[in-house]
C-alpha cells in the first residue's frame, strides 16, 4: 500500500524550499555532493543530445504555436547558462560568449550538432565552476546594475536560479515530447 499523499500549501512549499537552501547551496560543494551535481548534468545532457541526435526533425515540435518549440527550448536554456555562468560571473572561456545570443529572438535557428555542443559545452562550464568553488564562494555577492535597477546576487542563488531554470525548461522539453506521444528519455 503506497503512503498516504499529504497535501502541503503553496506558502509551505516555498518556506519549506528556503529552508532547505542554505543547506543545498553548501552541498553543491565538490567534497560534499559533487556525485549528485554531475549526475543531473549527465541526465540533462543526455536528455537533450539523445533527441537532438536521434531525431533531428524533432527540434521544431512545440506544444503549442505560441510556446517555444524544442530546438528553441534548448537554445534558451543555453543561452541562459552563459548568460549567468559566463557573463555575469566570469566563468568558462571567451569562445562560449557567443552561445549567450542563442535565445534571442533575432537569432538563428541552430543545428541539431550547435545544441548538442551547446547543452554539453555549458554543462561542462558549470560543472568545472561547481568543483572549484569552496563554499566560501557560494556566500560571493555580485553587485551591479541591470535595466536602470541595483541588483546583489549571491553566487549560491545564480546556481540555484540556474538550476531551476533548467529543471523547468527541461521539463517543457518532456511536455512537448508528450503532446507529440513521443516518450521522453528517463532522468
């Protein structure tokens, strides 16, 4: 007999998910939890290389017309990594600066190749950033100004934003899949 299912509120939720953050943040130190960071980098990529390469028509598939089809998804998701990893908080090398305009809406489609390279060379990125940063790092607080607004932002909550950013784009990929009845590859 499965568990009984408790229904928590949506205020609980999110007080609950801060509470566990400061925790989770210091975790994604390498000594700590390394294993469980690389694992969801591997899943991720994998889960978008193994649709890129196996069916290429499969970029264009959306949801719905207004939604972002598949290849777009994944050049957003992309160009958001840069974006936070590269050009905010200087990691990677200049060579990745580009994949930062991949999401724009002028931008050009992208190969299947381009995304495949896209999601594993940003993945890579990331990881190489996770396994350097001591937990000190993670308290790091990036100061500056963005559409005429102060912002602080600390290095744990960019990883985090990131994180996120990914799990909910990752899962619209998934959707899209399903509206197709196309399976999406277990994570």
């Amino acid at each position: 007999m499965a568990p009984a299912r408790v229904e928590v509120a949506p205020s609980d939720r999110v007080a609950t998910t801060i509470r566990r953050w400061d925790g989770l943040c210091h975790a994604l130190h390498p000594a700590l939890e390394a294993n469980k960071m690389h694992k969801l980098g591997q899943n991720f990529t994998a889960f978008g290389g193994t649709l890129l390469k196996e069916n290429r028509e499969i970029q264009v598939l959306r949801a719905a017309p207004h939604l972002r089809s598949i290849g777009e998804n994944a050049a957003h998701i992309i160009g958001t990594r840069v974006g936070w990893f590269h050009m905010l908080m200087g990691e990677g090398d200049a060579a990745i600066a580009p994949m930062d305009d991949w999401d724009q809406a002028n931008a050009p489609a992208r190969s299947a190749a381009e995304l495949v390279t896209g999601l594993e060379a940003t993945w890579q990125m990331i990881q190489n950033a996770l396994a350097r940063w001591t937990p000190e790092d993670l308290d790091y607080i990036f100061r500056g100004e963005r559409w005429g607004e102060p912002y602080e932002l600390s290095r744990q909550w960019v990883i985090w934003h990131v994180i996120e950013h990914d799990l909910h784009h990752g899962g619209e990929l998934s959707f899209t899949l399903g509206t197709h009845n196309l399976a999406a590859p277990d994570l």
